[in-house]
C-alpha cells in the first residue's frame, strides 16, 4: 500500500519535463509504469524488512541460527515466476516503445528508409555539434549552419546528428522531446521524433565538453545556445523563407568583401535581386 501511494505520488507530481513529442509521451508511459512498479516493490521490501525487526527479532546476545527451512516449493516457484513476469513485461514494454519511437534508427537513416516505413513529408535536419554549440541544416529549405532552429508541429522530424570533425564528442538532448543521441565527430546517427506541442524548448549538451560546457545549455544565464522553436505550418514556411533569405544575402555581402580585397572592384553577380 505504501508503495502503491508513493508510486501514485510520483506520478501525479511527475518531476519530468513537459511532454512535447510523440515519442516523449510514450516514454512516459514507460517511466509511468516502471515507477509504479518500482515502487510497490519498495513498499513490499521495506514492510518485509520493519515486520521483520520488530516482530522476529532474536534475544539480545542470541548467536545461534535460526531453524533450517527448506522447501517450501509453492514460495520458491512464486519468487521465481513473479519477478520474470515483471522483468518480461518491462522488456516487452520497452522493446514496443524504442521501436515505434524510431523507425528512423539504425538501418533506416535516409528519408527514403523512414517513408518506407510510413512516414511522409518528413523534414530532414542535420544537427552538428561543436564547441560550444549547434549548427542546424535544412537540405530541403536550402539552410545552412542556423544556430537556431524552427521547426513545424506535428510533422516528423528525421534527425541526422554528428559532430564537427577534429572536435570533442556531445550529446545532443531535447529534455521535453525526451530525445538524446551523443555526437561523434565524423559519425552520423540519426533519430526520429514528431513534436506535438508548439513552444519554445530546451536544448542541453549532456556531455562535459570542455570550458564553456554550461553554456551549451539553452537555459543558462550566458548560454551560447538557443531554444527549439516548435511553431504552426505557416510560420514555419515563413521562417524558412527568411532565414533563406538572410544567409544569401550574407553569401553575397562575403562574396563580393572577397571579390574587393583580391579583384580591386570586380562586379558581383545576383547583387540586384
Ligand atoms: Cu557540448
């Protein structure tokens, strides 16, 4: 009973982050359930241990063993048989909820891979950490290197997440999408996740990365990170066209500073557009 109450406790108050992704809210239902569970055995445990104290307790100064039982065999099959059907569940549990949370793991990396797996319109972003922070492409909006990431509601997101070569390893960690893969220089591994929640939400590097390590956390004073903006369809298309906008602008502002110094004032192409 103790057990139960404190499961429920636990879960009512959730000490969890918000729940913004398909993905994090089965594995909440993950947590959920492993918690409850956990719990209950608590309370059996720790009622089993203070029963045992106050009422089996032996004499003060009482070195002897107490009586050899042997074979109960009801008891023995019941401590054998209960445990397995609990660790069972947890693993069948946990097996339904990695797989439907990523049908884009492991060999399926390419969007080919996820729409063959029942995926459509997916939006490929490639992540890139580095220190101390992350670059965001989108191939299919013609983004590069963004520091700040926008993304729509409700589309599937395949994430394809490594590391700046000659860099140090990070962790890539969306609390609220309850997503996190670490990045290895020159290693991709990719991850899928539908945000369905928009807002604003955390970024965290979950590896100790060097110096400036804290600040690869969105949510610290000084950090160099930004949050996930997860908005509506349209602006999302909005963002895009913008952010577009802006790094060919800067492309050509670095073109023609390149072309002046080296040419003494040869004509830039596309200026006028
Ligand atoms: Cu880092």
């Amino acid at each position: 009973v103790l057990g139960a109450v404190l499961g429920g406790v636990l879960i009512l108050v959730n000490p969890l982050p918000s729940v913004a992704s398909e993905e994090a809210t089965r594995f909440q239902f993950l947590w959920q359930y492993m918690i409850l569970i956990c719990s209950i055995l608590f309370g059996l445990v720790t009622a089993i241990l203070v029963a045992s104290l106050t009422w089996f307790r032996g004499q003060r100064r009482d070195m002897s063993d107490g009586p050899p039982i042997h074979g109960i065999t009801w008891l023995e099959i019941a401590w054998t048989a209960v445990p397995t059907v609990i660790v069972v569940s947890i693993v069948v549990f946990s097996w339904i909820v990695l797989n439907r949370n990523n049908p884009s793991s492991a060999a399926a990396s390419t969007k080919q891979d996820v729409e063959a797996a029942g995926q459509t319109n997916v939006l490929e972003v490639n992540v890139v950490g580095y220190q101390f922070n992350w670059d965001y492409d989108l191939p299919q909006y013609d983004i590069n290197a963004s520091t700040e990431l926008v993304v729509p509601v409700n589309r599937d997101i395949l994430m394809r997440i490594s590391g700046r070569l000659g860099d140090v390893i990070h962790s890539f960690w969306v609390p609220a999408w309850r997503i996190q893969m670490n990045t290895v220089p020159g290693k991709v591994v990719s991850i899928g996740v539908k945000p369905t929640k928009e807002g604003d939400y955390a970024v965290v590097c979950a590896f100790l990365c060097g110096t400036a390590h804290a600040q690869m956390n969105s949510d610290v004073e000084g950090g160099t990170v930004s949050r996930i903006r997860v908005v509506s369809n349209t602006e999302f298309e909005q963002w895009t066209r913008e952010t577009r906008a802006e790094q060919q602008e800067e492309a050509q502002q670095d073109e023609a500073a390149a072309g002046g110094a080296e040419g003494g004032g040869e004509t830039t192409t596309g200026a006028g557009e």
